[in-house]
C-alpha cells in the first residue's frame, strides 16, 4: 500500500495536522510445525509481504481512538477505560497491548490509530498478532520507552493471552516481530533461541492456499487443544519430570504412550511430540537443500493433524489432497491452528499455474467455496516506514 493513501484516510477520519507516522507488521506463513508452540516445541515459520500497516498520531487528548480500513467497527475509548474488553471486536488487540504498556508502568499519551490490513481475515495467517506487533513496535517509538524486541514480543502473546483470552503460544508474534527477509526463524519455543534459515528453493515457491473458510480461534476448540495437552503432560509426567510435551522424543513416547488414560488425549500427544520431530528433520532437509524430504515431512505432519489432532476440516483437507495430485507440488499441509484458514505448499514454479487451474475448480466442487491462491514473498519483521 501507499504510505500517502494511508495518510489521506487518516486526516480525513481525523482531521488536518501534524503528518502522521506509518508502521508496517507482517503476517507469517508456517512452513512446519503446528501446536508445538504451546508445548515448549520447535516451529519454522517466515514472515511474508502481507501484513497490517497503522498509521498513528498524537492526539491532545487522554484517550486512545481507534478506525480500520477492514470492518466498520470504531471506537473512541478515554484512558479510564482502556481495560475494559469491547465485546469481541477487533480493537481488544491493540487494546491488549496498550494495557499490557500499562502494567509495565508505562505513561500513556493519547494517540488516533487507523489500522489498515492486506492480509485474508480468518485465514490462519496471524492477523492478530501482526495487530498487536505493529501496535506495540509503534508506541515503543512514539512513547520513547525503548522495550527491546523480545520483550515487544512478549506483549503482544500477554496480549492475546490475557486481554483476548486466545491461549496461544508464542510463535505467532515471534515471527512478525523478529522475521528476515528470505529467511525462515527456527525457533524453540520455550527458550525463544532461534536460527535464521535461508530460504532457498530455486525453481519452487512457496503457494499459500486459502479455503476462504474463516476460523475463529478465540470461539473454537484451539483452548480445548490446549487442555488436552495439559492432560498429557500431567499423565507423561509419571514416566520422567517433563517440563513440556516436546521433551520427549516419538520413541519414548510410543513406548510409554499407555500411562494415558483417554485415547483422544494419548492422540493429542502424539501428534505434538511427533510434529517436533518433523521440524527438527525440516531444518536439516533446507539446510541441505533438500526439498523433497521437506515435501514428504510436510504432507506427514498434515495427516498427523487429520488424524491426530483433528484440526483440519472438510476444506483443508480438500485443498491439501487435491495439491498433492499435482506433479509440481512436492508436499502441502494445512498451517496456522486449523478450523479453517489456509493450507502451504511448495511448488515448482512451472506447476504454479496448473495448481491454481486444476485445484481451485476441484475444492469448489466438493466444497462450494471459491479458493484464492498467493505465491509468499518472505519478508522482513515489523517496523516503521514513514
């Protein structure tokens, strides 16, 4: 988008002066490794192009407001009021990350906001947490409070955690607020020591697959996940301390699998443990430059998630089985936390065009949704840029 366009919304919602300044947040894309962030794992995700821009403003006044390009809702909230959820609307991000300011014994000033998003809402590609980073990456700035990056990070997961009431794990901000251009972030969720692995795929890109079926986490049953694996853990526990499922590898796992109790949560477990495997293999199959192990890697950890985890859907399965027939397409799964959303796959860039032809027809017969496909540019994390 235009920086100018952005700025001409915004002093026509709130009126002529001082230029404002404009942040950039990104989405991210995960090439590998799904629900192991809340269990302390392993993740490989990549910021991409798509992302939220906030153009944003000093106002003279102790209130912060709040308008989108995106959704009608707006809202004008006075400085008493900043802790107060508004229902749930889009604003309870930036609003969670301005109270978690708050509790850090930050001085507020009021500021005009105007939020304006290219990237797919519900599509499971971190909407909210490239929200809550460009919210926070830009008061950072404007109140000169000089929070290091990590700690930006932190905010918008305590954010989503404590304000929206999402139990997510960290990868999300993680990606939009320290992501590399053409780089992904290996990163081990627990100690958030990471690794930039480049992104080298000549002759394949990176295909995001969108079922246009919108998920909404905070409503769905990502928290009863979360349970589940906390009942896991509790159970494993017996065998060895644990601090987390990832602590434990597949063999020790299928070895021990039966001090589990419930089925469906023994099922849980599986697919967390055997997923962090599979992200450890990924790294050293692109450090490696081999693709088609990653491919391979990529379409078992879907079916751990069909099977397993029981997050796909009727729609993300559909889209992910009709990629795998094509020839170009090396390997495809669903990513993000599933109940909808988008699916990734790697693709030779001379199957790009027959993927869209053939797959997207195919999903609407079976679905009655319209798929929208987006070749990923790996991008840069969040930051200003005017």
């Amino acid at each position: 988008m235009e920086t100018a366009s952005l700025k001409k919304e915004f002093q026509s919602r709130y009126g002529a002066g001082a230029s404002p300044a404009v942040y950039f947040a990104p989405g991210r894309v995960n090439i590998i490794g799904e629900h192991t962030d809340y269990n302390g794992g392993f993740v490989l995700p990549c910021a991409i192009s798509f992302g939220t821009y906030l153009v944003i403003r000093p106002n003279a006044e102790n209130r912060m407001r709040f308008a989108t390009s995106n959704f009608k809702y707006t809202a004008d909230v006075p400085f008493a009021e900043l802790g107060i959820k508004q229902g749930s609307e889009w604003v309870n991000y930036p609003l969670g990350v301005i109270d978690q300011f708050v509790k850090r014994g930050v001085s507020l000033q009021g500021f005009d906001m105007f939020f304006s998003g290219d990237i797919p809402n519900g599509a499971g590609l971190s909407s909210s947490a490239s929200i809550e980073l460009v919210t926070a990456v830009a008061l950072d700035e404007m109140l000169k409070t000089s929070i290091n990056r990590i700690e930006l990070i932190k905010i918008g997961r305590a954010a989503e955690n404590q304000f929206v009431g999402m139990n997510c794990g960290i990868m999300d901000q993680f990606a939009v607020g320290m992501g590399k251009a053409s780089s992904a972030i290996f990163l081990n969720c627990r100690t958030l020591d990471y690794e930039l692995v480049p992104v080298e795929m000549e002759g394949y890109s990176i295909v995001i697959m969108n079922t246009n079926k919108r998920r909404e986490l905070a409503d769905s049953k990502y928290n009863e996940r979360v349970k589940e694996c906390a009942s896991a853990l509790e159970s494993l526990r017996k065998v060895r301390p644990l601090v987390d499922l990832s602590d434990m590898s597949i063999g020790e796992f299928l070895e021990n699998e039966q001090v589990i109790p419930d089925k469906t949560v023994r099922s849980r477990a599986r697919h967390v443990i055997s997923e962090n495997g599979r992200v450890l293999d990924a790294v050293t199959a692109m450090k490696s430059g081999d693709l088609g192990t990653l491919g391979k890697l990529m379409n078992a950890s879907h079916e751990s998630l069909r099977i397993d985890y029981e997050v796909t859907g009727k729609e993300l399965d559909t889209i992910v089985h009709e990629a795998w027939k094509i020839d170009g397409v090396i390997g495809a799964r669903m990513t993000g936390a599933g109940f909808g959303g988008c699916a990734v796959a790697i693709v030779e860039n001379e199957s790009i065009d027959e993927l869209i032809a053939c797959v997207g027809p195919a999903y609407h017969a079976t679905t009655g949704l319209s798929a929208d496909f987006y070749v990923a540019t790996v991008g840069n994390g969040a930051g200003r840029l005017a």
